[in-house]
C-alpha cells in the first residue's frame, strides 16, 4: 500500500509521507476501514501547497499500534468523489475541507459548514442562515433550542423535529464561538505562549490536550521525556478523569430530579479537582504539564495528599452509585434511553465512551499507548447496550480503575529528573501526531514543520468532532424530555469543536 506506517508521538519527514492521485488515495484510505472496526480514521486534513492543496489521511490501527499516514495534492477549486460516500465516518473531515479550501464533493450527502470560521474559503452565508435540515408535514412541528441556553452550557443550536413528544430528527449546529486555535499556533512563537494556548482548548479537557501537545512538540525536536515526569502526566491525566466524571455523574443525576445524587456527587468532585490546586496551584491544573520537563514534580508529601483525597472519596463514591443505581426512579430515565447500536457507532466513527459504551473497544491507553500505561496493563472498561445507564456505568468504573491505578503508581515514586531544555528546537520539514486519551476520548494533534523548523500547520481534533453526531441520532424516537440526560450522558465539548 502506497502509505508510511509511523507510530504515535513519532515525528517524520514530510518528504517521506507517500503522495498518490487522488483515485488511488480515496479507494486506499476508505477500504482500510470498511469493515475493519480496528481502525479508524483519527485525522484527514489539508494545506496549501503552490497551486495544489495537500490531503493528508491519517488511520489508526489499533490492532497492530500504528498509524496508517498517505497523502494527495488535488487542483485548488477541484471537484472530488467524496470518502464519505463509501464510509461515512469522514462526513466532518471533508466538510471542513470544504469550509476552508472550497473543495467541492460531487456526492457527499451532508456538505455543510462546520463552523463558519472566520478564515474559511467562502465567506458569503452566515451562521445565522445555516440550512437546516427540515420536513413539510402538517402533523410535525420543529423546537429550537440555543444558541443561548441553559445556564453556563456553552453556544450551540439544537434543532429538533417531533411529533408530538417524539424526537424525529435532530440537527447540531456549533461554530458560535470559533477561536481560531490553530492558527494562533503558528502566530504565536514562543513555547510558553504555545503551551498556554494548549491549555485553553478545553478548560475540562486541560491535561488531555496539553500532554498530546507536550509529546508532539518532544517528539518534533526529538527531546523525550524522562521516567519522572512520565509518572506525573499519568496520574494527572486519571486524577482529570475522576474529577470530570464525578461531576458528570452529579449532573445526570440532577437531570433525572435525584438531587441526593446531584448533591453528593458534586461535593466529591471538589477535593480532587482542588488537589490540582495544591500540586501546582491551579484547580484546572494550568501550568502542571510543560514540553521537555516537569515543574511540579511529584513526591512523597504529594503522595500522602493524594492517598487521603481518595480514601475519603471512595467509599462515598461507591455508596452513592449503589444508591442511585438501585432507585427504579433513576433506572427508568437511564436504561433503554438514548440508544445506539455498534453498527452506528461503527458508521459514525465514534470514539472513548461514546464507542466503548456498546462492544467498540476503541482507548488509546492500549491501542496506542504512552506514559505508563504500558506497565498498568490498561483494560478498557466495555459496556454492551449502548444507552444513557451504559455511559453511567463507565463512567462510574472508571473512576473507581483510575484510583487503582493511581494507587499502584503511589507505591514507586521516582526520583526526580535534571529539567531538559525548555526552548525545544523543532526539525525542519517534519510531521508527527499524537494522540492521548482523554476522558472523553481520543484527543489529537498533528503538525508540520516548514525548513526552517518553525511550524506550517498545526491541527487539533478533540473527540467530541466526532462524537456529536452520535448524540444526533442517540435521541431519535426518544421523547424530547430525555434530551438533557442523553446530552449530559456524552457532555461533549463545544469549544473543543469549535476551537
């Protein structure tokens, strides 16, 4: 096959990512993953090159650990057959090509504008004219909800066609507060500006983000992270895992009007997200993870903190699930609600929980692993009916397997490690991905360097780009009632879509 296998947090030299015509890139990329669930496409994007527009694919092999990297230049303005005809799972990727470089898809179903950026190709149409999806019928009827709305939940319009009380059809429509993210990278020079700008992505997903930007920038300089500070962003990244998922918990709870649940919930998320205050003095824990060393190293004092954070959580943890789990209340919002079988998760390419909540296994931590996950033996917490109760459940295992870990890892602490340098100097003409996992899911980032080692392109996906759709068709032939708790059941990210 006319592709580079590389493997995560590995950089390469742009020249050596195989360029092929357009035919040959579409039928190559679209055949790895149809009916193949251990892969999938974890990045497709392009740049301009001269009077050509660069298609980079890249496809994630999960049974084998790599990554499945080819290319393809098409003519500015050029009208393609689309990947999304053959496997739909690239619907987003290619109508974000379509926003930012016009290329035209003469059979893509769905060619819609992602985010109405401000730089993109075309900038007639606004976001307030965006073509929703509609049915003429006397006996339906369309509620729209947003852009602003329910209290600190960030922009975002869902437009939903009923009959009656039952959900026909919903429509997401995000891009409110596009940032420009990626193109701040390249104006900003300097690494601290860099770094900080990695953190502001997703203020729930900060250590997710930062550790794939701090692994792609170590590995585009070649500057690899020592034992020590591998050891702190692992247990950051489960420490970010409980705190978000406890909250998340307390929110479904409230949705569902079990406020005893919504209560202690909320209470417990408090201390751990507070212990990132007292490591390194932000409770989002801003400023814990830098590219090339480690500021706040980790140590026994830290250790004994930490132990005591999580045996005052646990057993109120468990005894609220065994609480709230038992309520038939809680159990009839939750099971059968917001249902989605493999084969559609399969379709849409989802990933994290929203895929290993019905048989996908689909977890960085051990299809791609880094840190030391390795040495955890890291095994993907897997429900099996795909519904609101299948996403509680993880998060609820989950939480409880990031304390065992974290635990293990309390028992060796390492000795702290010489600071490498802090001004990483990048290679020239070079490409590398990385990928963590978030507690949503699989986070990525990307980037080209150009020949004087400074970066061309620089690209973000959080899982949520996604993972929306999922959330589009969970709620079909539910009644719009259920719509918060199968919204809050994925708490996808809208700044991490719109970045």
């Amino acid at each position: 096959m006319n592709n580079l296998i590389i493997n995560n947090h590995q950089s390469v030299p742009v020249s050596s990512i195989p360029e092929t015509n357009y035919e040959l890139f579409l039928e190559m990329n679209t055949s790895l993953v149809a009916d193949h669930p251990e892969r999938h496409c974890v990045l497709y994007f392009g740049f301009r090159n001269a009077d050509t527009i660069r298609l980079i694919c890249c496809i994630a092999d999960d049974n084998n650990h790599n990554i499945l990297v080819s290319s393809s230049a098409v003519k500015d303005g050029a009208v393609l057959d689309s990947f999304t005809s053959r496997h739909f799972s690239f619907e987003k990727f290619e109508r974000e090509l379509h926003e930012n470089f016009g290329i035209e898809y003469s059979n893509h179903p769905w060619l819609k504008p992602v985010r109405y950026s401000y730089n993109r190709n075309k900038k007639t149409g606004n976001i307030a004219d965006y073509p929703f999806y509609g049915i003429e019928s006397e006996e339906l009827h369309e509620v729209g909800v947003g852009p602003v709305h329910a209290g600190i939940i960030e922009p975002g319009h869902f437009r939903f066609i009923c009959n009656g009380e039952q959900i026909l059809h919903l429509e997401i429509q995000l891009g409110y507060q596009h940032r420009g993210v990626e193109q701040l990278f390249l104006d900003r020079k300097k690494l601290l500006q860099r770094t900080i700008l990695a953190e502001s992505i997703a203020g729930d997903s900060v250590i997710g983000h930062t550790t794939a930007f701090a692994y792609l920038f170590e590995s585009l300089s070649d500057s690899y992270p020592g034992n020590e500070t591998l050891y702190s962003r692992t247990i950051a990244q489960e420490i970010e895992r409980i705190a978000i998922h406890t909250g998340d918990l307390s929110a479904l709870a409230g949705d569902v009007a079990y406020q005893l649940g919504n209560s202690v919930f909320g209470r417990l998320r408090t201390p751990v997200i507070n212990y990132f205050q007292e490591w390194c003095g932000n409770r989002l824990s801003k400023g814990l993870i830098r590219p090339g060393y480690n500021p706040y190293p980790f140590n026994k004092a830290l250790a004994e903190r930490l132990i005591s954070v999580l045996d005052a959580f646990e057993p109120d943890f468990v005894e609220m699930n065994k609480e709230m789990s038992s309520l038939p209340s809680t159990l009839s919002r939750f099971e059968r609600t917001g249902m989605l079988k493999k084969e559609q998760l399969l379709a849409v390419g989802t990933v994290g929980m929203s895929a290993r909540m019905n048989d996908l296994v689909r977890d960085i931590r051990i299809s791609h692993p880094y840190g030391l996950y390795p040495q955890l033996n890291h095994d993907p917490v897997i429900k099996h009916h795909g519904d609101v109760y299948s996403r509680v459940q993880i998060r609820k295992e989950e939480v409880l397997q990031s304390i065992s870990y974290i635990r293990s890892l309390l028992n060796d602490i390492p000795e702290s490690e010489p600071a490498n340098d802090k001004h990483l100097t990048l290679k020239p003409d070079s490409f590398a991905i990385s990928l963590t996992e978030g507690w949503r899911g699989e986070i990525c980032h990307a980037a080209i360097t150009d020949k004087n080692g400074d970066l061309l392109i620089y690209k973000v996906k959080d899982p949520s780009f996604h993972n929306w759709l999922a959330l589009a068709l969970a709620v079909r032939n539910n009644e719009i009632s259920d719509f918060p708790v199968c919204n809050k059941s994925f708490d996808l990210s809208y700044c991490g879509h719109d970045l």
